[in-house]
C-alpha cells in the first residue's frame, strides 16, 4: 500500500527542531528555577518569597509595570493613529523612533532618563521646583517602563489599524455617528485585540526590566527597589536558593497575568 503524502512536507523534522530548541532554551533553565527553590523547603520557600522586603519589590514591579502598559495604551494607539492615517515631512523618522528603545542599550536609556529627570536635570530640576521628584522615586521607575513599553503597543497596534477599512467609519459618519462615536464604537472593537497584545509585551518587558531601571529608580529598600534588582542583591549574597525563590514569585504571578490577558484576548468578540 503506497505511503500517504504529508500535506504538510518536513512536518516531523520540523517539530522535532523546534521541541529541542524550546527544551534547550526555554523548558530546562524554567526547570531548573523550579527546582533550586526546593532546597528551602516549602516553610522555607514561603518565607522567603513572603517577606516584607520581598513584597514591595514584587509589588512596585508588577504595579508599575501595569500602570506604565495601561498608560502606553492611549500613547502607543495616538502614535500608530499618526503614522498610519497622516502622511507628513519627517514621518519616517517619527517611525524609527519609536524602535530606539528596542536598540539602544537599556543602561544608556537608564542613564539617559536619570541625567533628564535629576533634580538637577532639564527636565527634573523645574519638576522639582513644583515639588514634584521623579527620579529616584516610584514614579522613576514607572517612567523608565513607560519608555521601554511604548513600542510594543505601537507596533501591535500599526498592523491592525492599517489593514482596517475607512469604509467602516464613513459607513458610522454616514448614518449620523460622530467622530468620537465612531473611534468608541467602530475603530477602538476592531483594535481590542491588538491592544490587549500590546498590554501584555509590554507589561511582560516592564517587568523584568533591569537596565534602564536601576539608574533612575534609585534603589531603596521598601521604597524604589525592583524585584530583579533584589534577585541580584540576593545573589551577590550567594543565596542562590533565595534569589531563585523570588524568580520562581516572579514567574509565577507573571504567568498568571499573562494567561489572564490571553484568555481575555481569546473571548473577545467585536460587537
């Protein structure tokens, strides 16, 4: 009997390919940091990723990381609104900009937004004098995510606006809808999924961003220290199983939120 033709030629060599490549490098380091933790015991474990210093760590990088995506979401849809639907003189290099903080090293980008936002910086030193301190604060650290973040929004964002129809929204301003309505009822459905993709990259990126955090956030204890700054405390200190309990924290609440926000993405449905 003659061997039935895959539809699909290389099937099995390219699977194979593939579960060795995500085994070797995704699957075994994730093993291994589930694994180093149990050292601790579960007393231990819970003890470690409980404690009041490890607490506010997880909190300001999740909360920040969270507010500085939800915070790009209007940003990154106004940028890719601009870049898609006008065309002007410098447009392209508009476009490339919103690429530099996929290219430039996030330690120069950490440098760069400490020298802005300083008390004494150009930025930070009128900012000061209303009273209000942006580095070496919170605040820092949600600015230095809100700048790592906004590409992802714009280019999940770019695609979808550009393949949407204009016909649609004549078709609302035909029928009497307004051009706000029309954005809320219209544009805004069609772009929710690309939206909710954009929120969780660049949430997923903010929060395990080192680089461009560490300068600017100046990195108190309890106040602006970031849980992969105390990964590193952690294992400067050799407390390698400590240091890994925190990642495992870290893995696990980012798992969650990301599962959240696909599932959310899968059951939406444009009215």
């Amino acid at each position: 009997m003659p061997r039935r033709r895959d539809a699909v030629p290389g099937f099995g060599f390219s699977l194979s390919v593939t579960l060795l490549w995500l085994g070797g490098l995704v699957l075994l380091p994730l093993l291994a940091l589930l694994l180093r933790p149990a050292e601790l015991g579960p007393a231990g474990l819970w003890h470690s990723v409980t404690e009041p210093r490890v607490l506010a760590a997880l909190q300001l990088s999740f909360g920040a990381a969270l507010a500085a995506s939800a915070l790009n979401l209007p940003l990154g849809l106004l940028v890719a609104w601009v870049l898609v639907r006008y065309r002007f003189p410098g447009r392209g290099l508009l476009d490339a900009a919103v690429d530099l903080p996929f290219a430039l090293p996030t330690a120069v980008a950490g440098l760069a937004l400490t020298a802005l936002y300083a008390p004494n910086g150009w930025i930070g030193a009128p900012l000061a004098a209303l009273g209000l301190k942006v580095a070496y604060t919170p605040l820092g650290v949600g600015l230095a995510m809100l700048f790592v973040g906004l590409p992802f929004v714009v280019r999940s964002v770019e695609p979808v606006l550009r393949d949407l129809p204009r016909e649609a929204e004549e078709a609302a301003a035909t029928l009497g809808a307004t051009r706000a309505q029309a954005l809320w009822r219209v544009v805004l459905p069609a772009l929710a999924p690309a939206l909710l993709a954009g929120f969780a990259m660049a949430s997923a990126r903010a929060i395990g961003e080192y680089g461009s955090v560490i300068f600017i956030a100046g990195n108190m204890p309890m106040v602006s220290e970031i849980a992969p700054l105390l990964i590193v405390t952690r294992l400067e200190q050799f407390d390698y199983a400590g240091a890994a309990a925190v990642g495992l924290a870290m893995l696990a609440l980012s798992f969650l939120m990301l599962l959240a926000l696909n599932l959310a993405r899968r059951l939406w449905r444009p009215a």
